[in-house]
C-alpha cells in the first residue's frame, strides 16, 4: 500500500508540473492567470454545537461584501441547516446529487449578498456515507464551479466521520471553530490530530468562538498550541474569536444571519475581521494541489473510503 505522503506529494509535484505545462506558476493556479481555482476553506469543530454554521454563513456574507464570489457547500448531510440560517427553503439538496438524480448546477441556490449555497440534506436525519465513487462524482462536479467562485466555504458536520475527514482533505485551509468550553477544545484538538496523523494536514486556522472577550479566546488558542507542540506536527494560525452575542439565536429563528440584522453590531466588526484574516492568509501560503487533486488520487488507490 502507497504511503499517503508519497500520494500527496506526488499530488502537489503533478500540480506544479501542470503549471509548467501552462506555462504559469504554481500561485497562479489559484491567484487569477490562466485557470484560476478558489479558495477552499472548510469549517469543522470537533465537537457540535460550538457555531460552524453561524461562522461558515456570516463569514461568507462578510467574504462577499469584500467583493469576493462565494459558494457555501453545506457538508451536513444528515440535517442541513445553512439553508434555515439563509431563510431559504431549497427544493433539491446535496442527498440529491449523491443519489444521482440531480446534478450540482440544479440544487445551488442562491442566499443573501449573492452568496450561492449547495444545500445539505434537509429535514434527513440518517447520515449519508458517501463512497468512493460519490466523492469522485463530486470532485468532477466541483470542477465546473471552480471557475465561478473566488472562495467556497464547506460547513461541515460535527465529529471526525469519514465525510468529515474528506470535506477537510478537500479544502486547501481548515478553519477550526471551538469555544472555551473544555470538551469543544479537546474535540478541536481531536480533529486537528486525525487530519494530521492520518491525512498529513499541517496546517490549521482556528476561530474561537462564544466568547466574552480576546483574552478568553487567546487563552484557548495558548492551550491548544501548547499541547499541539508537544504531540503534533503541525501550525495553528489564530484568526481571531467572535464574541457571546445573545442574538444569535434571535437572527436564527427570524431566518436572517447576525451580519444582515444588525449590521454595526461588534459580532458583525468580528466577522468582518475574520472575513479579512481569511484573505490575508489564504494568498500566502503555499498551495497543497486542487482540491479534487489529491482526493482522485487517494480514491483510486481505495483509500479514501
Ligand atoms: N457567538 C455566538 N453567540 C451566541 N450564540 C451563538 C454564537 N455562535 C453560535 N451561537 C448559537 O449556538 C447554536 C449552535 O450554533 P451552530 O448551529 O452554528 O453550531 P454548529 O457547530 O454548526 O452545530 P452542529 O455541530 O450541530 O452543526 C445556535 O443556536 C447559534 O445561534
Ligand atoms: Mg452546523
């Protein structure tokens, strides 16, 4: 059996050979000449409840008051809900492509700002394993969006699945979501060491949310580091905290996300400043291949199921 880091570094070599053969470099595959491909970002915690889906929303509105083109793909295919926090009520859902009935161009929908939304599966509480054959269906689909889209945002469920993990090898950045909560910090840092022990990802954003001030979340990210340094080889960058608002619960059941109802609201400030970390980081670092790349090469060699 391969090694998964022969699989991926082979991954990152054929991406820059194709960049030669373009005659572009490898930055310019994702920054704008030639073919261009967006930021992926996928939005994961670990444990539940701690606030993916309200960052992965307001984050993408706030991205797309920035001017930047953005898709969310809801990942939770058990009970969507980006849908509920957009007020939108999508006829047909991610279920639907996996079960090969429609295809991605037929379920996306469009929220607020024009931010466009794969929706999960609604109202479905079974989760749906995907198999190595949905997953390639999926990363050929994603293709086609590629072009349209400067950032697409994955929400994905809580947990450490196997959706879970192929949603965050997918994405090029991972953006961790915990609170101060002591079980939400060790399910973070559970995640953190699945994706780094078992699919070499070395590099993670974390947001620490629910909080009452930034040293509550500095301490968060103190404690994390600490014990990351010591077991695990990998970087955390700290993208910044989102404060306790009580609204938040308030704007979900008025179907509107915080950043549209209370535009001046320091949550909204927060948002904003992590939309802006997001695109401050992303250019800088160093491509780990097209999203489908290394994916399509570890499902043909079955490991990715
Ligand atoms: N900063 C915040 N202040 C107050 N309430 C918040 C905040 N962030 C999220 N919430 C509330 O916490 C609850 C859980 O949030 P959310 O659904 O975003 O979490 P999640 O991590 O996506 O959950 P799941 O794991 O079930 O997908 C929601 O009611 C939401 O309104
Ligand atoms: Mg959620």
């Amino acid at each position: 059996m391969r090694d998964l880091n022969m699989v991926k570094e082979h991954a990152d070599q054929a991406v820059a050979q194709r960049s030669l053969d373009e005659n572009i470099n490898p930055s310019a595959l994702k920054s704008g000449e030639g073919r261009t491909f967006p930021q992926v970002i996928s939005v994961t915690s670990g444990k539940g409840g701690v606030g993916k889906t309200a960052v992965a929303a307001n984050v993408a509105i706030a991205l797309a008051r920035l001017g930047k083109k953005v898709l969310i793909i809801d990942a939770v295919l058990g009970l969507a809900n980006i849908d509920v926090v957009f007020g939108l009520t999508p006829k047909y859902n991610l279920n639907h492509f996996f079960a090969g009935e429609k295809s991605l161009q037929e379920i996306v929908v469009e929220g607020p700002e024009g931010v466009q939304l794969l929706p999960g599966g609604s109202g479905i509480q079974s989760v749906t394993r995907l198999n190595s054959d949905q997953k390639l269906r999926f990363l050929d689909a994603m293709d086609a969006f590629y072009g349209d889209f400067d950032i697409i945002i994955i929400d994905t469920e809580a947990g450490i699945s196997e959706n879970v993990t192929f949603f965050n090898v997918a994405a090029q950045e991972i953006l961790v979501v915990t609170t101060s909560d002591p079980t939400a910090i060790s399910d973070a840092y559970a995640i953190m060491k699945v994706l780094s022990t078992k699919y070499h990802e070395r590099r993670f954003n974390l947001v620490v949310n629910s909080v009452s001030d930034q040293d509550e979340a500095l301490d968060v990210y103190k404690k994390l580091t600490h014990v990351a340094n010591r077991y695990l080889d990998i970087s955390i960058a700290y993208l910044g905290c989102i404060p306790y608002d009580k609204r938040m619960r308030e704007a979900i059941s008025r179907q509107k996300v915080m950043v549209e109802l209370y535009p001046k609201s320091k949550i909204n400030g927060a948002f904003e400043s992590l939309a802006e970390s997001l695109t401050a980081v992303i250019p800088n670092v160093q491509p780990k291949g097209t999203p489908q790349f290394f994916w399509k090469q570890l499902l043909s060699f079955g490991q990715g199921e």
